[in-house]
C-alpha cells in the first residue's frame, strides 16, 4: 500500500466560488493515477465518510490525460461568511493525505 501524498505532484483544495470547494489530486505518472483510480476509493461513496459530506452532494471528475482527479463538494458555509474557518478553501485536503491506496 501507499499513502495518497506519495503518489501525488499535487494534492490540494481550494475555492470553486462563493459556494463550493474543489481538490485537485494531480498524480506523478499514468501508473500512480491507474492505481488511484482502480483502487475505488475515488467514488462519491468511498469519499462521503473521509471528507464528512453526504455521498450526493461529492463530484468526483477523472481527467486522464492531465493524470488527474477533481473532487467538487459544497461549502458548509459561504467564502466569508461569520461561520467559515477556511476563507480560501485551502485547508480542506488534509483527510485526503494519508488515504492507502491498494
């Protein structure tokens, strides 16, 4: 097994908007993608429990040539809004760190 962070170039999140974050999951190769993808843990049910949203409410976009994977889910509360500890959406990625991967 793997951790997600060692098959990674890039692994973070950020604003999508007012109203939605994204995670950007940019792998090191064609082989570590393959590996990430197959793995079936990058579905809006295998994803519900680690980031705590409901399975409906998770976008989940392959995009193989860049060797990618987006992540869409809605913010708990607005960019800005008095309730919301991440203006930015930067901070959000951290479950996704350690995730094994088969």
């Amino acid at each position: 097994m793997a951790r997600l962070q060692d098959l990674v170039r890039v692994l973070r999140s950020k604003n999508a908007g007012p109203f939605s974050i994204t995670f950007d999951v940019l792998f090191r190769n064609e082989a570590a993608y393959q590996r990430a993808r197959n793995s079936g843990l990058f579905t809006a049910a295998a994803l519900a429990p680690v980031l705590r949203f409901p399975e409906e409410k998770i976008r989940v976009v392959y995009y193989p040539p860049a060797h990618a994977i987006k992540i869409a889910v809605p913010r708990r509360h607005s960019s800005g809004a008095f309730d919301d500890t991440d203006i930015f959406g930067c901070q959000q990625h951290a479950p996704l760190l350690d995730l094994d991967i088969p």
